[in-house]
C-alpha cells in the first residue's frame, strides 16, 4: 500500500525515467494518464521494501545460519511480490 494515499503525503519529488512505451502504454490503460504516477510509486515501495528485506537476510547469514523456515518465509514473500 502506497504511504502518499495518506493524507499530507511527503512533497513530490520529480524525476525523468525512460520506460518502454508499450508498458506506459497498458498501465495508463489500466489507470488512465492521473494514476500513473501512483503505480509507479506503489511500485518503487515494494521494491524498496523487497531490497530492505534482501539486506536484513543477508546481514543475519554472515552473523548465523538461517534456519529452514526463515529461508522458506524469505522465499514466499519474495515470490509474492513478483
């Protein structure tokens, strides 16, 4: 869930990317041209969220072993935001 649904969302802040057109174009098909912006975020959330998680893990293998239903737990939730 994205946190700038919420009221008083942070500023915004803007940023050229360069994405295929035939991806803007099934998203904004999907959203119209207003919420396309929102999906995106919503996106880079996950993604960030994913990449703190990937880091957590990787920090607790170099300290001690990750047991089996830690591993399983990391992989589900990795497979369910694919």
């Amino acid at each position: 869930m994205s946190t700038h649904a919420m009221p008083n969302p942070e500023r915004a802040t803007k940023r050229s990317v360069s994405l295929p057109g035939s991806l803007v174009e099934e998203i904004e098909e999907r959203t119209g041209k207003t919420g396309f912006s929102s999906v995106v975020s919503e996106a880079l959330e996950q993604w960030l969220a994913m990449a703190k998680l990937r880091e957590v893990i990787e920090a607790d293998r170099r300290h001690r072993p990750v047991s089996e239903d830690a591993r399983r737990w990391a992989e589900d939730q990795w497979s369910a935001s694919a």
